[in-house]
C-alpha cells in the first residue's frame, strides 16, 4: 500500500502489515465515556474474581487494588451461576483473574468445569488471567476451550523478588510460555512498563521472551502509582522511555498486533501516552485519551470501536 510521508518508521511498518485499521475498546472493566465515542453497552464485557480481593503476592504495586473493581465469585454462587445472572443481565464476554497464590498462579484448577459450562452452554467468551502455569492448569485451560490467556512476563528476576514477592527467574514465565504454545493456547502477554518501581528493568527482555512465541496479542501497559500501595508516591516511567519502547515492540513484533492496555496514568501523561502509541504504529488502545479518535483520523488511520477488552483482537480480525 501507498505509505504517506513523514510517517515514523514503526507506523511505516504498520501500515505495510496491518493497514489503517486502528481499533478502540472499551470493556465493562471501567466506567468510561468521552465526547468522541460513548459505549452503548457497558457490561458486555466484565471482569471476575474468583478470589474477591484476596491476594498471597501482596505485589507493590496492587496491593490486591485491581482486584477492588472485579466482580466476586462468592461461596454462595460458583463461577457458572454468576456467568449465568451476567448473560441474563446482558453480558457476552467475562475476564476471570483473581489473586495470586504463593506459587504465582490465579487459583483457576478448581473452575475449570464452569469455565468449559459458561463457554459451551452459554456461549460467551472466556479469556482467563492466569499468572505463571502450570502443566496441569494448560491441561485444563485446553479442555475448558477458553477463548485466550493473560499472563505478565516480567524479565528481570530483581522485580519479580521485590515487586511480585515471588521466588522465581524469568525462566519459570518463559515456561509457561511455552506449556501455552505448546497446547496450541492462544497467548495475550503483557509487560507492565515502568514495573520496577517506575523504572525499565526488565521490559526489553521480556519483549525477547515474546517474540519467541506465536502469541495472539501483545499488551502493553504502564504503570500507574496506586493510592495504598508502596509504590504511590512515585512517578511513573518517563513518557520518552515509554514511547522508544513503543516502537522497539512494533518493530521486533512486526507480524503481531500490539495494543496498548487499560493500565497506564491520566491526565497529560495519558495523552502523550495515547498520541505515542498512535505515532509508533500500534494496534489499538483501550479507553482512548480525549481527542484520540481525531488524532488517529489525522494520521490517515480509519478507527473501529469495540465494547470488549482489548486482548480479543481475533473477534474483530
């Protein structure tokens, strides 16, 4: 295709792969609305807990605070009653995440029958959050037919000691990884940019590790210094560092749909953010910054509009 000037060598390269399609979500995870595109159906797509806010990690930059926003599995109602009361009330679509156990790994063995029930009665779509993986829990995400995996892969061993509480090496993520791959699961990693305490440590190798397999989607999100956590007085990772990484991801997975994630901070930062992720050549981003649709419009870009998360960029493909 005809590539116009002054473009930056990540959008050349986006152009020639992907075309102009720039694709924007906005799943029930928040409530968002701004005055170039207001969701019509807010819980189409909806986050699940299956361990309410409770969490081993304890992570220094959660603190279980994500968790505050997700629906709750209770005792009382098993993961496929509550799937069932969301489709009634309109919902096609769920994350189930949860807190971590000791091991890294959301506790999801135990509901993987009502995952297989919600997909296969229900028909709705089914992406888990699943931390590190073991050979059983792929076993399992295989036999419940999710519809796709999210996992971090943190590539520095000093951020998953001091950041995740995890006695673990960049090893046991690439691992789970390849137990995904290797069942034919479809992957959607991501990298929290700025994880070490606002400060690139491992990011670029973790983005290796990526590369190495066929993942369906790459999530890229900042982090944003939470109220409650020790990582609150912070600032976030420089917006220049963030944007170079942009555009090393765009290009060293140049066959790959890359996105930018919900997780990142507000106000100017979101809009340069926003604007960066446009320039470099990404995908998509989740709950565009004001001004975004237009922005992407002027760069010759054609923007498409989804109410779900931005991980389920096969559903519009």
């Amino acid at each position: 295709m005809s590539v116009p000037a002054g473009v930056t060598d990540a959008m050349r390269l986006r152009l020639e792969r992907f075309g102009t399609d720039i694709q924007f979500y906005a799943p029930g995870l928040k409530r968002w609305r701004s005055s170039e595109w207001t969701p019509e159906r807010a819980n189409r797509f909806l986050p699940v807990s299956v361990t309410g806010t409770a969490c081993a990690l304890q992570c220094d930059h959660c603190k279980t605070k994500v968790l505050e926003g997700m629906i709750t599995v209770d005792k009382s109602r098993d993961l496929f009653a509550t799937a069932k009361r969301l489709k009634e009330q309109g919902t096609d679509g769920m994350l189930v995440s949860g807190g971590s156990q000791r091991h890294g790994g959301v506790p999801l063995l135990s509901h993987i029958d009502s995952i297989r029930r919600v997909r296969e009665e229900l028909g709705m779509r089914v992406v888990v959050h699943s931390g590190v993986v073991s050979t059983k829990l792929a076993d399992g995400l295989v036999s419940a037919g999710v519809d796709g995996v999210m996992l971090d892969i943190i590539g520095a061993r000093e951020t998953i000691e001091r950041v995740y509480h995890l006695h673990l090496t960049p090893d046991d993520f690439e691992r789970s990884l390849a137990l995904l791959a290797d069942r034919g699961l479809r992957i959607i990693p991501h990298i929290v940019l700025g994880l070490h305490y606002g400060q690139f440590l491992g990011e670029w190798n973790a983005l290796e590790m990526i590369a190495r397999y066929p993942v369906s989607t790459l999530i890229l999100v900042v982090l944003t210094p939470l109220v409650g956590t020790p990582m609150a007085h912070l600032p976030p990772p420089p917006p220049a560092d963030v944007s170079d990484f942009f555009a090393t991801a765009r290009a060293r997975m140049s066959d790959t749909r890359v996105n930018l994630g919900c997780g990142r901070p507000m106000g100017e930062m979101k809009v340069a953010l926003d604007r960066a992720a446009i320039n470099h050549g990404l995908n998509g981003i989740a709950y565009p910054a004001e001004g975004m649709v237009a922005y992407a419009r002027e760069r010759g870009l054609e923007p498409a509009f989804h109410e779900y998360c931005c991980s389920l960029t096969w559903a519009h493909a």
